[in-house]
C-alpha cells in the first residue's frame, strides 16, 4: 500500500510540473505575439504586386 501511496503522489507532482510548465509556455507565446503585434517589419505591404524592372536577357540554363 505504502509503494501505491508514493506512486500516486510522483505521479501528481509531475501532472502538476508538467501544468505549470505549460501554463508558462502558453504565456510566453501570448507575450511574444503581442509584443511582435506591433512590428512594422510584419506589416502587409500596400500593394499586390511589385512592378517588373526588365526582362533576363539569357536564359538561366
């Protein structure tokens, strides 16, 4: 009985680090992302498209 009682509570101990962990994890992601909301580097650019400047004379092969 006594090694049922110690696996049992190894086994909460770990259930709860393993929480723990993950509750941290999930708000450091929320934490990244809004700090990156903000980042004009990953702003959509204001146009589709982008103008050709001129055609390859050779072909690459």
């Amino acid at each position: 009985m006594d090694k049922w009682l110690s696996f049992c509570i190894e086994t909460v101990k770990v259930f709860v680090m393993f929480s723990v962990c993950l509750i941290i994890f999930y708000y450091g992601i929320i934490w990244l992302s809004n700090s990156y909301e903000g980042d004009d580097r990953l702003l959509n650019p204001h146009t589709d498209a982008e103008q050709v400047q001129g055609i390859l004379e050779k072909p690459l092969l």
